[in-house]
C-alpha cells in the first residue's frame, strides 16, 4: 500500500481506529514526512504512508523526514529499509510517538504503566473556557465599560494566554490588565427580558443588534442572545494552545476566561499550588507532546479530555516553592525550574535515574522544536 494522507490523520483522536486498524492489519508502516510544502496553494500538510502486509523479517513501524518531495528522487529504497523499526502499539494511540527513538518509546510505555504516576484528571477537572459567541461585544475593556456605563453588569476575565504570565495570577495582576486597558471584564446581564433590562444594558444590546451580531450561531440558539451561558470561576487555568510548554495557573484573581483557555476545577483536595508546580516537569511535558495534538503555526492543542489523560508525579510535590517557580517562569527560564522539579519529582520521588531523567527532557525538546521549527517553514503544518 502507497497512499498520501493529510498529516493529521497521525494525531487526531477522530482517525483512532484507523491508526489501530492500520498497525493490526499491516506488518511493516512507514511514514514519509516533508518540512516543506507538497501541494502548492493547499494550507495542508501531507504525508506518505507505506503499508507492508506480507514482508518478512522484523514488524514494526519506521518514520522517514526529508526536506521537500524533490528529495524522493535521489532517496533509495534501501534509505527506507535501513530506517529504525519501532515495535507498533496496536491501540489508538497517536503516532506522534513514533518521531522518538525505539528506546525513547518503550521509557514512555514503561512510565505509562508505572502506577506511582497519577492521571490528572485523578486530581482536576478541565473544561473548556466561556463561549461568547462575540468576544468583541461580551468582552470588554475598562474604557468601554464606563463609555457605555456598564459598570456593576461585569464579571473579571482574562482573554488571552499571553496575559497570564507564570503560575499565578492574582489579583494585582488583573488590575495591571484592566488600567492597561485590556479587555479585563466579561459582559454579565441578568437573564431577564430586554425591557427589564437596565437602560444602559439596552441601548448596549441594541447596537449589538443593530450591528447582526445575535445573528451569529453561538448568539442565535440561545434563548436571550445577550446571556452568556456557563458562567463560573475557576481554581485555575490551562494554556489550551501551547507554544514552548504546557502549564497550570492558580486563579487568586476571583477571575473566569473565554474560551482561549481552559478552565481547572480542583478535586479530591487537591491543592492548586502543588498542582501547578507538580505540572512543570520533563516528564509531564514529554507526555503532553505525545499526547496533544499541533494543526499548524507551531502550536501545540491540548483538548480538556487530553489534558486530563496527561501524568502527573505527585510524590514530593509538596516540597516545591511556587514562588520560586512562578519568579523563575516570569524571567522565562524553563530550564532551571525543570532541574528543580525533575530532581524532587522524578528522581527522587519517582525513582527515576538521572539517565532517564535526562531522556524525557530530550523528549520533549525535541519534539517540541520540531512542531515549532516547523512553523518558520512556508505554509507548512505540524504533524
């Protein structure tokens, strides 16, 4: 078998079972991947997929990178034979894994199944942010709230990842968004009728109407355009779309967030502080790489059911400074907070040997430049 499929057929949880049926029913795969572009004009990356079913010799599963197709020509087919077999996982597991080493995988399997390691969805509850339908109108800046005399119909927010710096986010620093003028302040009218409305809240909703806007989807199918639903604050938050790693806020600002970030519920006791320190650590990172999935521009997604399968070492954790932590993230210095937690958390607390240690970090650094590098490419995508 020969064919050409979209890239994200290797990672998207929709194409599970043909990832499972595919590595059941051949004996040998191979996965051609191009940094650049293949089909001109289409915003798409491609892949080659090989499927061998009756091959003697060693099973398994070989990925193959070049530079662009043009490479194919001067590519033999010993290059191909010659690639690294990886044993498959005949689950729906996605194949972003593959990218690694065979020993590089069978250290993520082993830790997988090491029952010291908890799930996080063990200890939180992730969810999507709040859906607006029309940030635009719902989310507001301090100017805007008293050019429309709005105030006492608004609710804190943050609306953007790149606003929460570290891993806190307190209360100066929503007042430091709202007096930069930010839009800091989600629009939060009583579900009443329009002409119970205050008169402020109707001339507002008006112009909303005036400009279609209860004409879009989100607006349309709820019973008063204007009510946004599911509105509550959470313990924390979580980057939904990743660029160098993932991580956890604590929520000490009283504050929600649209839907470009995840909202945290903490379960079971859980303590946001040790979460959010616990969460930054090679191996949790490794697995998030493997686990989320990147579309393009160098980002990786992490949906609330995939955050909540990510593993967690929690043994010792409560021996991290979050201060410490958050100082040294908002000087963006990743690496020294990473020697701090993989020291107490993996080997330390998990037992891991610093050889190990070493190899997840490696993990996801590599992995996490090649979605990034990727981005630099022309119109390519992130498998």
């Amino acid at each position: 078998m020969a064919m050409v499929i979209p890239a994200e057929l290797l990672q998207v949880n929709y194409a599970a079972e043909l990832r499972r049926f595919l590595s059941t029913y051949y004996n040998k795969l191979t996965i051609i991947t191009f940094k650049k572009l293949v089909f001109e004009g289409i915003q798409q990356e491609v892949v080659l997929l090989l499927g061998e079913r009756n091959g003697g010799g060693h099973k398994g599963i070989r990925t193959v990178e070049l530079e662009s197709v043009s490479d194919l020509a001067s590519y033999e087919h010993t290059d191909f034979v010659n690639g690294e077999l990886k044993p498959m996982d005949h689950s729906t597991e996605k194949w972003t894994q593959y990218f690694l080493s065979k020993g590089e995988i069978r250290l993520l399997r082993a830790l997988r199944a090491n029952p010291e390691l908890i799930e996080a969805g063990k200890v939180i509850d992730v969810d999507v942010g709040i859906v607006t339908g029309q940030n635009q109108f719902f989310v507001l800046s301090d100017e805007q709230i008293r050019e429309r005399r709005l105030e006492g119909h608004t609710l804190r927010i943050v609306s953007r990842s790149g606003h929460l710096k570290g891993i806190i986010f307190s209360d100066n620093d929503w007042r430091a968004n709202a007096e930069s003028n930010l839009p800091a302040y989600l629009l939060d009218l009583p579900d009443v009728p329009f002409d119970e409305l205050p008169k402020a809240a109707r001339d507002y909703v008006s112009v909303g109407e005036e400009e279609k806007l209860n004409a879009g989807y989100k607006c349309r199918i709820r019973n008063r355009w204007y009510v946004v639903p599911s509105v509550w604050t959470p313990d924390a938050f979580m980057l939904r779309q990743v660029h160098a790693y993932p991580k956890i806020i604590v929520n000490r600002a009283d504050t929600t967030c649209t839907d470009t970030i995840h909202r945290v519920r903490l379960l079971n006791g859980t303590k946001g502080d040790v979460i959010a320190a616990a969460f930054l650590n090679s191996l949790t990172f490794a697995f998030s790489e493997v686990i989320g999935r990147s579309y393009g521009g160098g980002v990786l997604e992490l949906e609330p059911n995939e955050a909540e399968k990510l593993p967690l070492p929690l043994k010792g954790a409560g021996k991290l400074g979050l201060r410490q932590i958050h100082k040294l993230l908002v000087g963006n210095d990743i690496e020294s907070v990473l020697d701090i937690t993989d020291k107490v958390l993996l080997i330390d607390g998990l037992g891991l040997s610093e050889r190990d240690a070493k190899t997840l970090r490696g993990i996801w650094r590599r992995l996490r430049d090649r979605r990034i590098n990727r981005k630099h490419t022309r119109k390519s995508m992130v498998v």
